[in-house]
C-alpha cells in the first residue's frame, strides 16, 4: 500500500521565558529575561500506509499533540521533514487541508451557540461538499453516531460525549483521506468511549482512511490498532505490533494460582517474582522462556487448586515504558 | 469561484445570525454602544456653539449648532458601518488555542469573522435606523450642500470600512507575539478617536495636529466619507481622498498577508 505520512528526524523545540517565583525576581525579568530551551520532539521519523490505524503513545507532555499538530499544519516544526499526502503540512495548503482533518478532544470546533447543523452547513461551503455528497454523508454520521436526536439541539446544551460524536461527524463530512485523532474519548464515559471506538473502526473500514489516534485509554489502542509508536519525553521509543511491544518490554508472564492454604501461599516466593498476594490466591511473575517449567514446578509442588498463565496487561507494559527514562530504554525502537 | 465564495459568506452570515439571535439584548446593547462616542462629543460642541454665540472654527471649516448636529449624525451612522472589533476576539483564541480548529479549515479566518461582522451590521442596522430617524428628527441638523452627496459618499465608506476592518485584523494578527494586544489596541483606539474626526471635526483641530490627520489612515476610516456625504470636499478633493484611501487599503492589505505568514509561523501559544 503506498505511504501516505512520512516524518524524517521531525523535531520541535519551543524557547520559553522561565523565572523563580517571587516579587524579586519578577522585577528582575523586566529587564532581563532568561530562556530556556524545550525540546518537544527529537528526530521522529516513521511512516504510515493507506489505510492504517497507529496508536500513538505516551505519557502527558511526551510530544504527541506537537507532533500530530505539526503533521495538520498547526505548527511549523524546528527541524526535519514531512510529507502527507503528498503535501508539507506546515504549506498548509488548500489543497491539503481539504484532505485531513484532526480531532482534538479538548478542542470545539463547533459554534457553541447553536446547533450543530449549522456548523455543518458552514463546513459544506468551506469544503465545498456536493449537497447530495453533503446529505449522504450526514445521514451515514447520523446512522453510525446516532446523532438524530442531537443536531438540531445548541452545542452548549450537549453533553461532552454528544459534543464529541458531533465534533466526530463535523470533522469527518469532508470524508478526509488522513484522521488524526487526539484523545478523542478525553473525558466520555465507557459506553460513548466504546461507541466512539466503534466508530472510528467502521469509519476506517468504510473509506479506508489512514488514522492516527492519541489516548490515554489503552483500550482505544487495543481495540482500533495493530501497530502503535510510542515516545516519550519527545523521543521515539517503539514503532511496532501491539503484541511485539509486550514481548519486547515486557518478556514475562503472569502465573496466577489459587492454593490450598495461606501456608502454601507463602511458599509461593520460591518460583518466581511474586506481585500480588490475595490470601490463597497469588500473582507471580516469570521469564517466558521459564514459564513452562515454573506452572511444571508449582503443580509438583504445591497444592495447586486453580492456575492460569497470562501475558501481562497492555496498560502495565506501557507504563513500564513510561517509567523509564527515554534515554536509557532504547530497548525496541 | 465566486459561487463558492457567495456559498462561504452565506453559511458564515446564517450561521452569525443564528448566534446572534440567540444573545439580540448583548446584540443591541453593543450597537448602542457604538453611539456613545458621537453623542458626547455632538454634547460638547453644541455646548460650545451655544456659548461662542455663532458658529464654531472659520470661513468653510466653521460649525453651527446644526453643522455639529448633521456631522455627529452621520458619524454615528457611518461609525456603525466601518465599526470593527475582532481584536479582542482574536487575541482571546490565540491565547486560550481555539484558533486553531479554525487554522484547519481550508479558508482564511478573516473570512469567517468578516461575514460575523456583516452579519451584526445588517442585523443590527435594522434596529437602529428608527433610532437614527429619531435623532435627526430631535436635532434637525443642516442638510448637504446637494443630497446627490449621500449616494456618492458610498464608494468612501465602503473603502474605509474595508480599511478598518483589515487594519484592525493586522492588529489582531499582532496577538501571535503578545497575547495581551488590548494595550496596543487602547493606543490604537485613543489615536483613531483624535486623528479620524471622532472626537472633533478634523478642521477643528490646532494646525499641527490637523496636518498630521492627513498623512495617517485614521481620517480616510473616519471622517472622510462623512465630509464627502456633507459635500465639504470638491469633486477633485474627493477623487484624491479615494486613490489615498486604496493606497492605504494595499498597504494595510500587504501588511495582512505578511503578519499572517509570520504570525502563523509563530503560532506555537500555551493552547495552539
């Protein structure tokens, strides 16, 4: 499938005021003020085929907004190239615009006052949206977001999910071949949180559109992404299968058995790791390549009423990514 | 292409209405609002005719009660044409980052917010003019030399109100570099108030100051149209007037295209 988003070495640093507190030293900054380099984003490169949905991850202030508002054209990028679709983002370009849209979840760009439909019309013209184009298009968003009820209500008197599927649809009427997605479900409850989900699936599915999503609900990536890249403070840590990130960061397993006692409970230690301790039920951890003979040992040795062998949760392995400092952690990228 | 750009300004002018009518008190009031500068200065100078027994200033650039009355009052009506505000709007979205879902758009903000300002002078427009018929049937003020001055008077208002509107929208650019434009926009109002004729008819001013009025834009946004509407200007004065009016308008226009550039390039705010 061909590339349609590549970044070579992208980087951005931001220079900002920074002073101690105190009337003092505000006095001070009057006349000489003292700057200090961010580094936002370091030299990220990737690239994303047609039709691809990558999640993209990190803790808060890892560089992934900077990034994806580079990739729409928000800000011009302090090093480094990139084309989307062809186009340089930063251009900004008719041309390209019409082909992208970014959805940020603290972000409206629905006129509060009134109601959505009137956005929608405003988006028709700038798009330049065929009115027949226009009217199948909102009638497949009204199907798929259940949206009848809430576009003829003002935006204000939504609730944050409705205001969500309607940011959703209003940023998707122009059927834009590139979606990127900033924490879109930032905020909704579980089960907008799995409508949403299950939209941006179909909408993918539907158009083929190439997606890039940042969240910090794990299972927004689980569920819509197969690949994910990850960063941390401003650098690329991983770019891979969702299933290669846990055997690369996390090349473990979680051993979890019920014994018959609190005794042989606290013999337990001796196989492994032990995370977590519920009376008779225990949590241990174990290398991979060990796995098969540890679960062998404990039901020799123990009284073993009930085991089952996991692979730890995806939220563990990413955290264990983020607490590691981007520097020392080169360990998939 | 012009249909798309009479299908942008059409959705954008529904949709300001829209808003607009669901705030018509906050609508109204900032109308209003816009009256309160001509009424106090039309105040003081009818007080001062009053007192000076005759008319004020000398030979053609001198004022009765009546010329005060007829200045002021289509000072407050033009005022309401050419009024622009989106300074304190623009630099509240750079600063809080609601910008930038309109910087995704492909179209050029100004031109949402110019058809937002179409929208709240016809809207309001409709609402004023029984005011404006009460003030002149109150004040009586002196007719034009020729009423065939009014209609010529338009192609001068429609200049300075594009000038103002582009003007005021570089100062709002400005926000891309200091998020708290209002002081410059408190100098930027204080020096139109003085030097476009708000505040006093320009030939009523102290000869420096007067000359100085000329060589700003400020008068070319404001009293300008006025004079020629009140026929003060001869046909060649007025032919002059409007090629300095569209020299300013590219110069204000060029300015536009190149803060736009580098102020978008700059655009990186705490909530871009």
């Amino acid at each position: 499938m061909p590339c349609q988003i590549s970044l070579e070495k992208l980087s951005k640093t931001y220079r900002v005021t920074e002073r101690a507190a105190g009337a003092a030293a505000a006095f001070r900054s009057l006349y000489h003020r003292t700057y200090k380099e961010v580094h936002a984003v370091r030299d990220i490169s990737f690239t994303l085929d047609e039709g691809e949905v990558v999640g993209f991850l990190g803790p808060n202030g890892a560089g992934k907004t900077t990034t994806l508002k580079m990739l729409a054209g928000l800000l011009h990028p302090s090093a480094g190239t990139a084309q989307v679709l062809g186009h340089t983002p930063w251009r900004r370009e008719h041309a390209y615009l019409r082909q992208i849209s970014l959805v940020m979840g603290n972000r409206n760009q629905l006129l509060w006052d009134i109601p959505a439909m009137d956005s929608f019309l405003v988006n028709q013209a700038v798009y330049r949206i065929p009115e027949a184009e226009f009217r199948s298009t909102v009638d497949e968003l009204v199907e798929l977001l259940d949206l009848s009820e809430l576009l003829r209500k003002p935006v204000r008197n939504l609730s944050l999910g409705e205001r969500m599927k309607c940011e959703l649809a209003a940023s998707l009427l122009h059927r834009p071949r590139v979606l990127f997605l900033d924490e879109p479900t930032l905020g909704v409850d579980l089960t907008m949180q799995g409508r949403i989900r299950a939209f941006v699936a179909e909408h993918n599915r539907r158009t083929g559109a190439t997606v890039l999503l940042t969240s910090h609900y794990m299972a927004d990536v689980t569920a819509l992404c197969k690949r994910v890249i990850v960063i941390h403070h401003g650098t690329m840590l991983f770019d891979g299968g969702l299933d290669d990130l846990a055997q690369r960061i996390a090349p473990y397993k979680l051993v979890k058995i019920d014994v018959e006692s609190p005794e042989a409970a606290a013999r337990a230690a001796a196989f492994g790791n032990v995370v977590e301790v519920d009376g008779v039920r225990i949590t241990l951890q174990t290398p991979k390549a060990e796995a098969a003979a540890t679960v062998g040992r404990l039901l020799a040795e123990l009284p073993v009423v009930d085991l089952t062998v996991e692979d730890p949760p995806i939220e563990q392995v990413i955290g264990q990514v983020f607490a590691a400092e981007a520097g020392e952690t080169p360990q998939a990228c | 292409m012009l249909t798309y750009w009479w299908q942008v300004y059409r959705a954008n002018l529904r949709a300001s209405w829209a808003m607009m009518a669901q705030y018509r008190m906050v609508v109204l009031i900032w109308a209003l609002w816009g009256f309160v500068g001509p009424l106090v200065s039309l105040a003081v100078w009818s007080a001062t005719a009053s007192a000076h027994g005759g008319p004020v200033g000398q030979g053609g650039a001198s004022f009765t009660t009546s010329d005060f009355a007829a200045y002021f009052l289509l000072f407050m009506i033009y005022g309401h044409i050419t009024m622009s505000w989106d300074v304190f709007e623009f630099a509240y979205r750079v600063r809080t980052g609601s910008l930038s879902p309109k910087l995704l758009r492909p179209l050029h903000p100004i031109h949402e917010d110019a058809a937002s300002n179409i929208g709240f002078k016809l809207f309001t427009t409709t609402l004023l003019i029984p005011i404006w018929a009460a003030i002149y049937l109150m004040l009586r003020p002196s007719p034009p030399t020729s009423y065939w001055w009014i209609p010529a008077s338009l192609p001068s208002l429609a200049l300075a109100a594009v000038m103002r509107y582009v003007l005021q929208y570089v100062l709002a650019i400005l926000s891309f570099w200091t998020t708290r434009i209002d002081a410059v926009n408190q100098l930027y109002f204080t020096l139109d108030s003085f030097l476009s004729g708000r505040v006093a008819p320009l030939a009523l001013l102290p000869g420096g100051l007067a000359a100085a009025a000329q060589a700003t834009p400020f008068r070319y946004m404001g009293s300008f149209p006025v004079e020629v509407a009140l026929g003060k200007l001869t046909p060649h004065q007025v032919l002059t007037g409007m090629a300095v009016q569209v020299a300013w308008l590219v110069a204000v226009l060029l300015l536009l295209h190149w803060t736009w550039r580098a102020g978008v390039r700059q655009y990186s705010a705490a909530g871009a």
